[in-house]
C-alpha cells in the first residue's frame, strides 16, 4: 500500500478542497482526543504505530509527486503525535521533502512542530495549520487529555508566524462545550498570528459520541436530542440540525471577518460563506 495516497479517495460531496495528496507517519494518534472521527474505521486508533519502513519508502515515492502537487500531513493522523518525540519521523520526512517542488500543508495540534522551526524556515511552499478546540484549559484536559493545551497552542502558532503562513482550525465545534467564548477566541488567534480560521461543527460516530458522553454527562441528554433526535445523517455521520450548524458556523464567520482573517467552513455545505479554500491552500 502506498504512503502517498489522494485526499479524500471516496469524493465526499461537502468536500471542497483542491486536489491534494495526502502523508501519513503513523497509523493512529496518541492524543486521545474524545471527538476523534478516525476512530471508527482506524483499528486500535489510540495506540499509534510507526509504518513500516517509511523513510525509504517515502524517498522512493516522493518522486513520483507531480511538481507543485499539494501535499498534507497529515489528515487522519497528526505528524506531531506524541510519539513522534522520540521517532522523530516527520524530521527525517521534511529533510527529504523540502528537496521537491511541492505545496506542503502541515497540520498538527501539537508545539513538538517547534522542534523542527529549523527545517520549516527552509521549505519554500508552506502552510502550516494550527488545531485548537478550546483555551479553557479544564476543558482542553478533558477533550484532548494528551494533546498539549490550547494557551502552548497560541504561543506555537506565534513563533510559527514569524516564518511562514499559519492558519487555524478552530473545530470543532463542540456545542454548548466550546460555543460560548467564539469572539473572544478568534481575537486570541489573530494576535497570534493566524491568517485564516478554519471551522467545522462535531459530527458524531457511535464510538465518539460514547466516549464524549461518558466524560460529559450533563450533555447527554442535550446531545441525543440535537445528534440522535434531530440530527441528520451524512456519510456514516450525524450532523447537528442544520439551522443550529449554519448559526455556529456564521457565528465563527463573523468573527473572523471583523478580526479581518479569511474563513472558511470544511464539509458543511456553506460554501458561500467562505472566503478562501478550507485547507489554507489559497495562501500559495
């Protein structure tokens, strides 16, 4: 099986980005975030593995790319999973890539990204893209419990800033969670640097939705009225009510907008009010 493989192989219809290709290091991710969607068809998600032989095989691949080709690490995984302190295999894979013509989109949760500034300072096409769920350091614990905090997130995303386009992602959205402080956390993010905020309400798996029941017991009842009551079912997901979704997202919109970031919603059916492509590919 090949390690660079097309985004998005099963042409979901709310998928607006480019055409693109996508990297992973690892199978899995060791952040433990409750709200994971690739838990449900990635066995042992939680438990990340290195690929197997993947730097030589990454050498061999990398050449075939078509030159320009956009190229993410990572979308079912993160580059910077816990473990990668110690394997250091997105190092070694940047140390091959900066050497080829291609637009890479770094997308991480995590402040290890700072390990390789040195690198990043050299890759002439890059975007990098930042994931924060929440600033509230109590609720960040609870939703990623391994995943460094959302303030260490901010201070990545500054030092970042300084050397390349930084985009945030600021999903999901979580409600009623992470849905009260929007102005306020979108201001945190322009004077962190962010050029363009990213956003998408939380979609629900059998598995997820269990796992975030089980640690928010206040919202069940909250969460089976608006996801399993009234919700609608798109590509094995469970979407909010549509108004409530399209409030959320125009929520973050506005914002945005009056902070004068880009936005943009991914797979939610809002194109119209998107500024620029929803995977910060508009900033090469």
């Amino acid at each position: 099986m090949a390690l660079i493989t097309p985004f998005d192989p099963w042409k979901n219809e709310l998928c607006t980005c480019p055409s693109k290709y996508s990297l992973s290091a690892y199978t899995g991710c060791g952040h433990g975030c409750l709200y994971c969607y690739a838990s449900s068809y990635i066995r042992n998600f939680f438990i990340p593995r290195a690929k197997k032989d993947f730097i030589n095989r990454l050498k061999k691949e990398i050449k075939k790319l078509p030159p320009k080709s956009f190229l993410a690490m990572a979308n079912s995984s993160d580059p910077y999973t816990p473990e990668d302190s110690k394997l250091k295999l997105t190092r070694k894979a940047l140390e091959i890539l900066k050497n080829y013509q291609i637009r890479l989109m770094l997308v991480t949760k995590s402040s290890l990204i700072l390990r390789d500034i040195d690198i990043l300072k050299d890759i002439k096409h890059l975007v990098v893209s930042i994931s924060i769920t929440t600033l509230d350091k109590g609720l960040s614990k609870k939703l990623e419990p391994n995943a460094p905090l959302g303030l260490m997130r901010l201070k990545t995303m500054e030092k970042l800033a300084k050397i390349t386009n930084v985009v945030c992602r600021f999903d999901p959205l979580i409600y009623p969670l992470n849905t009260k402080n929007i102005k306020k956390t979108i201001k945190a993010l322009k004077n962190a640097g962010a050029k363009q905020v990213i956003t998408s309400t939380y979609k629900a798996k059998p598995d997820n939705l269990k796992r975030m029941m089980n640690i928010f017991r206040r919202q069940d009842s909250v969460w089976r009225k608006l996801y399993i009551k009234k919700g609608s079912k798109k590509k094995n997901n469970i979407y909010l009510p549509l108004n409530l979704r399209k409030y959320l997202i125009n929520e973050v919109r506005i914002a945005a907008l009056s902070e004068k970031l880009e936005f943009s919603s991914c797979r939610e059916g809002f194109v119209s009010l998107n500024t620029v492509n929803c995977d910060g590919s508009s900033f090469f």
